[in-house]
C-alpha cells in the first residue's frame, strides 16, 4: 500500500483557467487521477481493523489525502464538483474514528479538510 501512495499516485496541478474548461484535456486527464486516488483512498482504509491503525490513517490521511487530494479539492471551483469530491472522501472514512472524538474536534490529519468543508 505504502509503496502505490508514494509511486503511483499523480495528480498534476494545473492553473484553474486550464482545467475551468471540463472538456480540455488537462481537465479530464486531472479528474481521472484525481477519482483514481479517491479509490485508492477507500482501498486503504478498507485495511483498517487488519492492519495497526496509525498506519492506515497515515498512509490513508496524511499522504493520500492532505498531500493529493486536498490540493485537488481545494483547486476546485465551489460547487457541485467540489461538493461530490468532499462527500465522496467522507465516504471513505471509517464511522469507528470518529467514535471517540468530543463534539465539534476531529482528527488531527483531518484538520485542514474539515476547515475547507466549514468554508
């Protein structure tokens, strides 16, 4: 797992008049990455419970999620877009992190997506 999160994973950031139009190339080839990380978000955290825990949210929050496709998320324009890539991520985690966590605090790895998701 460790080794497709640092090898294989690619999602190239372009300036956002380049991927603004969906048809473009660039657009579509960025979108493609980006879902296929999305799947390999899920893929990770499907680990959890078989394999220790800090190494699923590391591998699965800190490198895939806060280092690709945070900056995906973020480049992306307010709207339905940006709402279905959100929700999508949220799918991908495990209801079992959250149980222990006081109203209104989160994860630490989960800081910076959960100040875009206020936003």
């Amino acid at each position: 797992m460790k080794k497709s999160v640092e090898e294989d994973v690619f999602i190239p950031l372009y300036p956002k008049s380049t991927v603004e139009d969906k048809s473009s190339l660039r657009s579509k080839f960025q979108e493609r990455r980006f879902w296929s990380a999305v799947k390999l978000l899920s893929n990770v955290v499907l680990w959890d419970g078989i394999v220790q825990e800090d190494k699923v949210r590391d591998l699965g929050l800190s490198k895939l999620l806060n280092r690709y496709l945070l900056l995906n998320i973020l480049n992306t324009p307010l709207g339905l877009d940006n709402i279905e890539k959100c929700n999508k991520v949220v799918a991908c985690l495990p209801e079992r992190w959250f149980q222990d966590l006081k109203g209104g605090s989160t994860l630490p790895e989960l800081l910076n997506f959960s100040q875009h998701l206020l936003q």
